[in-house]
C-alpha cells in the first residue's frame, strides 16, 4: 500500500460503508483511515493519494511514477528462448528473427541468462560478468542487442541473483567463495542458510547452491554496478527477476533504482490454492502474495500473473465459469492491479522440455499434426488451432506475453493468428488498464467486451455481439474476436 493511506481506484472497487468518495481526474478514490490492509487487493496505479480522513496526514497528492512503459500499458512481450535455446548458438538464431519481431508487434524480447553458468541453461551463474555462455559469445550478443535497437524492440535480460555458484571451498568445506573472478566475494556473501557466513535468507531458499545475501551492503553495491553495466554498457534495457521469491522485494527496489532498467517484471511463483488435484475457485490469496510482492518493490515492477495462467489453464477444459471472480472481474492479477501483470500462457519452466505446469497444449492450438478446421474469412480461407489461450490474454487487460515456442515452433498457422491478435491489440489501443465487461461466464462459453471495442468470446457455447457495428476480426476453433 502507499504509505499509512491505502487508495482504490474506482474500476478495482464497489463503493463499502464507511469509505468517501472523491472524484479526480476521471477516477473515483476510495479513501479510508490509516488502518493495517493486509487481506484485500490493491488498486491500479494512476489514482492520486488524498489525505487519511482520520489521521489528515499529507493533503497534497502525487502519483506514483514508475516509468512511461509502466504508465502507457501498451507492452507486449516475446520470452524469446526456451529450454533447449543454448544447444541451438541462440544469439544468432535470435538475430535472424529481430525484424520478424520487431513486425509481429512485440515491444520487448526476455532473453535468456547472458552470464557465464555451471548449468548450460544459465541458471546457475558463477562469472557474473563473462558474457560467453552456452548461447553464444560476447560479441555475437553484443551484435543482437544492436540489432534489436535498430529495430525498436528492447532486450530484457534475466536477472540470477538469488544465488551463484562458488569457485572455492570455504567455510564448512562448501564452496561459498568467489575467488579468482570478478565480485570476488567471501563466505559473508552467502547466506547462513546455504552453507555461508552471512545472515539468514530475506526469502525461500533456493537448495543446492549458495544463496546470496543481498543485506550485505557490499553485495549490493556490486549488483547494481553489474546491473549498471547490463544497462549502460551491453544494451539491455529490461530485467526479469529470477527466482523472485527468493529474497526480499525491497531489495528489488533498490536494483531497479540504481540501474534504471526501462522495464521490470518479477517472477514470484508459488502453488495456487489446490483442493488434492483440483485447482479451488477462490485464488484471491494466491494473486494478494503477487500484489504484496510487486508493492513492496515501490510498485516499480510488474510481475508475471502466474494465477491467470493457472486459472485459464483449467477454465479452457470446459471449466469457464472459472473467468469470473465473485465481483465480475477477471479472477487473477490482472482484475486487481493490471498495470503490473504480464499474463503469459507458457514459460521455459511451465512448459517447453521441463513442463512442470504446462497449459493443455490442445487449448493453445492443435497438436502439431492437428485435426484441421478451416474458419471461412472473406475471400481467404485460413487454418487455424486451438487458441483460446491467447485469444484470451491478447484481448484482455495486462501486459501478455508470447512463449517461443508457440510463435516460432507450432506452425505457420500459429504464428500469423497470434500476429492477427496482436494486431486486433494494437490497432484498437487496447492496454493494461483497458476496462472490460464480463458477459459470460458458464462452463462451456466466456465473454466479454474490452474498452468497448473489442469482444471475444472461448468456448463451443454460441454468442456473438449485439449490432451492426461489430465486425468479425478473427476466429478459429472454440475462439472468435470482434472490433467496431
């Protein structure tokens, strides 16, 4: 929350006895006394802070200025890797792809781990500063950064900063110590938890390797002058946060700060709210430890909504009614602070090679030897598979992403009706806190209207819109989009 005065903006809430209402600016602000908010959700970011109306704390205003990325909501993300990328000399593979990218419609590219690792995938770093990896070498990457910035897509480096791999043994006989490369840090840096002589962890541990602990002052001072180099001097000019429950969100706070990363996204992932196997109804707590953890940045990251992708994963098993939260709005991040989720279907983990939570691949499109449904479209007859994923986060609120794997590997159908979706996107100005209105909700049917020019509807159940103005965008099997 911000400071003692917690603030709601009006498309987050229905008016509660005892809250004023106080118009400004084209929104109406909950106001309510200084009191502990620890069970509720927060409310976008552009609304102005009031005074308390008990406690009459500040009376000026201000809004919270986390970037004009964050502020104009119109970022579409590519994760442009996945598992198997550092097998496949990346950095070139990528650099072929940049004005296909840069003409889909994506505005940032999440590139894999670019420091040297223990592990080939990157996760494992040691050298924080040798940028030769399984991916490629420094000056290939160096060539597709350059590249990207031709093109006008940013390049978003992942950030493996909850631990790091020692060169020597140390303390307890673990290796702890950081000798013979640079940050050559001692067994002070590690946290006590996982074999260092730090203080215990700010987060969850991540076992098997030393975890850093990020309260030292030194560490910290070498994080950001490192993230400061990614920035400044290789040409990255986006972070995603590994592993970002492993320590605290303040200390995200202050790397965002002192590198000036254009844009930021978190990943804190954690279980949802599981009845054995079946994923309950009610994720409300699942998506507050996201808000928690993106507000404890100082808002000034987003965080990737691993409760939509949750929820969707199962809605599109003719469990629809799902998309709706008992207030009407959609059930996961996006429905409670928008601006600061980025929806996504898949990720490396989720999905590709690993598939610990993989979205049912016969709801994103076809098999790739798929029962093929051809969707009459004017004069041009269009294949088209199963995705009823991406019609929904494309469409919807928030910040999406588009998984690798899906835009570059599942086919040319694939691709060109993600490209028409983002398109429908960008051509109508659909943003993170576009408004939207839920019509239905039932097990076989969802839909809904957003920013009132664009509907879309899942699901075999029939529905299309009321009136002459709407026109048909796009279709495929069990999805169809809609514009004015």
């Amino acid at each position: 929350m911000l400071g003692n005065a917690a603030v709601l903006s009006r498309d987050n809430f229905s008016m509660k006895k005892g809250f004023s209402k106080v118009p400004f600016d084209g929104f109406g602000i909950w106001v309510f006394p200084c009191i502990p908010w620890s069970d509720s959700y927060h409310g976008d970011d552009d609304v102005v802070v009031f005074e308390c109306v008990l406690c009459g704390s500040d009376a000026s205003y201000h809004r919270t200025d986390t970037g004009a990325v964050l502020r104009s909501g119109r970022e579409i993300l590519l994760q442009a890797f996945n598992w198997e990328s550092h097998k496949h000399n990346w950095w070139r593979n990528l650099e072929k792809k940049v004005a296909d990218i840069a003409k889909s419609g994506f505005t940032s590219a999440w590139l894999p781990p670019p420091a040297n690792s223990f592990a080939p995938e990157g996760y494992l770093p040691q050298n924080l500063y040798n940028i030769n990896s399984s991916y490629g070498s420094e000056q290939l990457l160096r060539a597709l950064l350059q590249k990207m910035k031709q093109y006008n897509v940013r390049a978003m480096a992942d950030i493996v900063i909850n631990h790091r791999v020692g060169t020597t043994q140390g303390h307890g006989g673990m290796y702890n110590r950081y000798d013979g490369i640079p940050l050559s840090w001692d067994e002070r840096a590690v946290t006590s938890c996982t074999g260092g002589l730090g203080n215990r962890s700010t987060g969850d541990n991540f076992n098997g390797v030393p975890n850093i602990d990020h309260t030292q002052k030194f560490v910290r001072k070498d994080i950001t002058a490192w993230l400061q180099w990614l920035r400044e001097s290789v040409g990255f000019q986006d972070f995603r946060f590994d592993f970002a429950r492993g320590y605290s969100p303040k200390y995200v706070k202050e790397y965002i700060e002192g590198a000036k990363p254009i844009f930021s996204v978190g990943e804190y992932w954690d279980s949802c709210n599981y009845n054995g196997h079946f994923l309950e109804y009610n994720q409300d707590s699942h998506r507050q430890r996201i808000i928690n953890w993106i507000d404890a940045t100082g808002q000034l990251s987003a965080a990737f909504d691993f409760t939509t992708k949750g929820i969707l994963q199962e809605a599109v098993k003719g469990q629809l009614w799902r998309l709706r939260d008992p207030q009407g709005k959609p059930p996961g991040v996006l429905g409670w602070w928008p601006s600061r989720a980025v929806t996504f279907i898949d990720n490396h983990d989720t999905g590709s090679t690993q598939a610990h939570w993989p979205f049912p691949s016969d709801h994103v499109m076809e098999q790739r030897q798929p029962v093929v449904t051809w969707i009459p479209i004017g004069s041009n007859f269009l294949f088209h598979g199963l995705l009823q994923g991406y019609a929904y986060i494309l469409t919807h609120p928030g910040m999406p992403s588009v998984f690798y794997d899906h835009f570059y590997d599942w086919g040319n159908s694939t691709h060109e009706q993600i490209v028409k979706l983002i398109d429908i996107r960008k051509h109508q100005d659909i943003h993170s806190r576009s408004s939207i209105r839920i019509f239905e909700a039932q097990p076989n049917l969802y839909s809904a209207i957003i920013d009132e020019k664009v509907c879309m509807k899942i699901g075999d159940g029939s529905w299309y819109p009321e009136g002459k103005e709407w026109k048909l965008a796009t279709c495929g099997h069990r999805y169809a989009v809609w514009q004015k």
